[in-house]
C-alpha cells in the first residue's frame, strides 16, 4: 500500500476541520467535546486520503459523510450533511 504524501495528509486535515467546524455551526454551535472533535476529524481524514487525490467534489463530499456517519452516528447525533467541497481550496458546503 502506497503512503499518502505530506501534502494530500495536511489537504485532507483542512478538508475535515472544514466539515466539522461547518458542522457544529450548523448545529447552532453545538460543539463537539475536544476529544470528539479530534476523533471526528481524524475519521474523516482517514475517508478522504482513500478518496484523494481527485478533483472529484462529490467523491470528496462522499468520504466526509462517511466519516460522519462513523463518528456522528457512534455518538447519537444527527446533523447536516457535506453537498460539495472545493477541491482547490478544501471548502465545504452543507445541506
């Protein structure tokens, strides 16, 4: 199996705080606890480096909720979904 390059690593790390700040905004600011948020971003990350690298939005968009659906359904939350993410600049939009 091929190691991820440093780069797609920290992309995927700005893609997943995005969809979990994005996430708690849209919850009124109910916020994750740290370690809930720390877990939370490193699932997602661990979704978007099998999907990278593409310019996909849906493929990217795919990996996040995937990981959200791990995370967020582990804890008992329900929440807004990831529609797209900018695969220049890792930006989200929630549904």
């Amino acid at each position: 199996m091929m190691m991820p390059s440093p780069d797609l690593e920290r992309f995927a790390a700005i893609i997943a705080d995005n969809v979990v700040s994005a996430f708690e905004r849209e919850r009124d600011g109910a916020e994750f606890h740290r370690t809930g948020r720390e877990t939370a971003v490193s699932v997602i990350v661990r979704y978007l480096l099998a999907a990278l690298p593409t310019t996909s939005s849906d493929a990217l968009a795919a990996a996040c909720n995937r990981g959200l659906d791990d995370v967020v359904g582990a804890m008992g939350l329900s929440g807004p979904r990831v529609e797209g993410v900018d695969p220049d600049d890792g930006s989200v939009t929630l549904t």
